[in-house]
C-alpha cells in the first residue's frame, strides 16, 4: 500500500470514527457498540499509522519503503508516541 493509500483510509476510519459519535448522540447505536466499533477503529488507525512510519522510515535511510509490511494488532497498540 503506498503513503497516499495509507492516509486516505486513515482519513476515512477518522471519519466513520466521527459519523459513529454523531450517531451515538443521535440515539441511533448503542454505547456498547459505540464502543466496541471504535476499539476496532483505534486498532485499524494504530496499524495503519505503524505502516506509515516504517514506510517514511525505510524511505528514509535508503530502503525500498515497499518492504514495510502491516504488523499483528497487538505488537503496534498501545505504542507510546
């Protein structure tokens, strides 16, 4: 996936992050599923932006950033930023 694929589904789980809220207010899902739907959407953007950063990193010292591979939910959340 490249740089300008990775944002633009970042920008778009951002996005159904905010409608979902918008929906929680409007009375139209649950705080339970709320909830559970943005831990799914927190774990997506954790890994996306983690694929992000290896991709600027190998770009940055002169690797093909296309070796940058999508890590297992678990290693990239609750990174410390």
């Amino acid at each position: 996936m490249r740089d300008d694929e990775i944002l633009t589904k970042i920008s778009a789980l951002v996005d159904e992050e905010h409608e979902l809220r918008n929906r929680l207010t409007a009375g139209e899902v649950t705080t339970d599923e709320e909830h559970a739907r943005v831990k799914e959407l927190e774990t997506a953007l954790d890994r996306c932006w983690d694929l992000l950063r290896q991709r600027r990193a190998r770009r940055g010292a002169g690797e093909d950033p296309d070796g940058a591979a999508v890590r297992p939910a678990g290693e990239v959340q609750n990174y410390r930023q």
